[in-house]
C-alpha cells in the first residue's frame, strides 16, 4: 500500500478512535461491537423489575382495604412508597451500569495487532494486545438457538506459543468477522 495512503488511514484511525494508541503507519481495519440485542435485554430486564415493584405496590399499598388480607396502615403506605420508588431508583442505576460495561467491550483489529478492550464491572477493566504475527487460529461458536436466530457469536483468537486464547463474546454476524480476521492475518504473515 503506498505510504501516502498508509498515513492518511493512520490520521483517519487515531481521529475515530481515541481509545487506543496506535503505532506509526498503523491503521484500524475493523471495529468489533458487542451486539446492540444485549442492551435490548438489559433494559428489558430493568422494565421486567419495574412491572413487577408496581405489581406490587399495586397490591399491597391500593389493593389493601378492610376486607383484604394485606392490611396497611397510612403510615405502612409511605414506607412502602419509599422502598418501591428506591427500588425503581437502583434498577435504572443498574440498568445504567450494566449498560456502561457492556457497551465498553471493544475489539479492533488494525494492519498488525488485535486490541481487545474488556470491561466486567465499573472498577474491573484490561486491555490486551496481540500481533496479528502470532495469532495461530482463529473461530467462532454459536451455542444454542438465539444467537442462531439473532447471528450472534463468539470469535475466539488463539496464539502461538503458551497458546493463550482470547474471546469476544455477544458479536453480530462472527462467520463475517472470522473472515476479515483470517484474512488480515494471512496478509500479515505472508509478508513476514
């Protein structure tokens, strides 16, 4: 590829991604996402746990009259709406949370390395980096029938030597991504 190229993919790659530091003449090829199907069911959860805490101060706080089995005094009522409306508080930061560390799992692959970026809680992050040059095999699975359905997958990279593995979980269409990974790999070992 000629340099004037190489440079300009360079500027463009380091202005679209900030997050990872580059190398001279290093470009990103491809930028893995998780699926957006998970935050669907993230916040599909947090609205589960909302009908179900209004469900319940349905029940319990307007369904509890004298002929009830659920009695209630007045002052029963207000703790009750404290509780719930707490409850409806945590479940949005939950919501929020969840959303912040799934979102933040990243994988690029530039013209020589694999930057995967993982985030399993707000406090619990790592970045690991692999040289195209040593990843020996690459894959994906698809277990069971949503990610058949939703073309999820896991795209796995093993390395040469400890034969350490690194996955990505939860990509959409992985047989595509599998490709342009072998691909970039191919192109950088033959090369070498």
């Amino acid at each position: 590829m000629k340099k004037e190229l190489v440079r300009l993919r360079h500027a463009r790659s380091k202005k679209d991604f900030p997050e990872i530091t580059l190398e001279e003449d290093e470009y990103v090829e491809l930028a893995i996402r998780r699926s957006k199907i998970g935050l669907i069911i993230i916040w599909l959860g947090v609205l589960l746990g909302f009908v179900a805490l209004t469900f319940v101060l349905v029940l319990f706080a307007h369904g509890a009259t004298s002929s009830s089995i659920f009695k209630i005094t007045a002052a029963s009522k207000h703790y009750l709406y404290i509780m719930v409306f707490s409850l409806y508080a945590i479940l949005i930061l939950v919501g929020i949370v969840a959303t912040i560390t799934y979102a933040s799992n990243k994988l690029f692959i530039t013209n020589k390395r694999a930057i995967q970026m993982s985030m399993t809680s707000l406090f619990s992050k790592s970045v690991n980096v692999i040289d195209l040059v040593s990843i020996e095999d690459v894959s994906f699975k698809q277990n069971g029938v949503f990610e058949h359905i939703f073309q999820l997958g896991t795209i796995r990279m093993s390395t040469v030597g400890d034969e350490t593995t690194y996955t990505f979980k939860y990509v959409n269409t992985p047989r595509d991504e599998l490709d342009t990974i072998t691909h970039l790999v191919h192109t950088v070992k033959s090369k070498k």
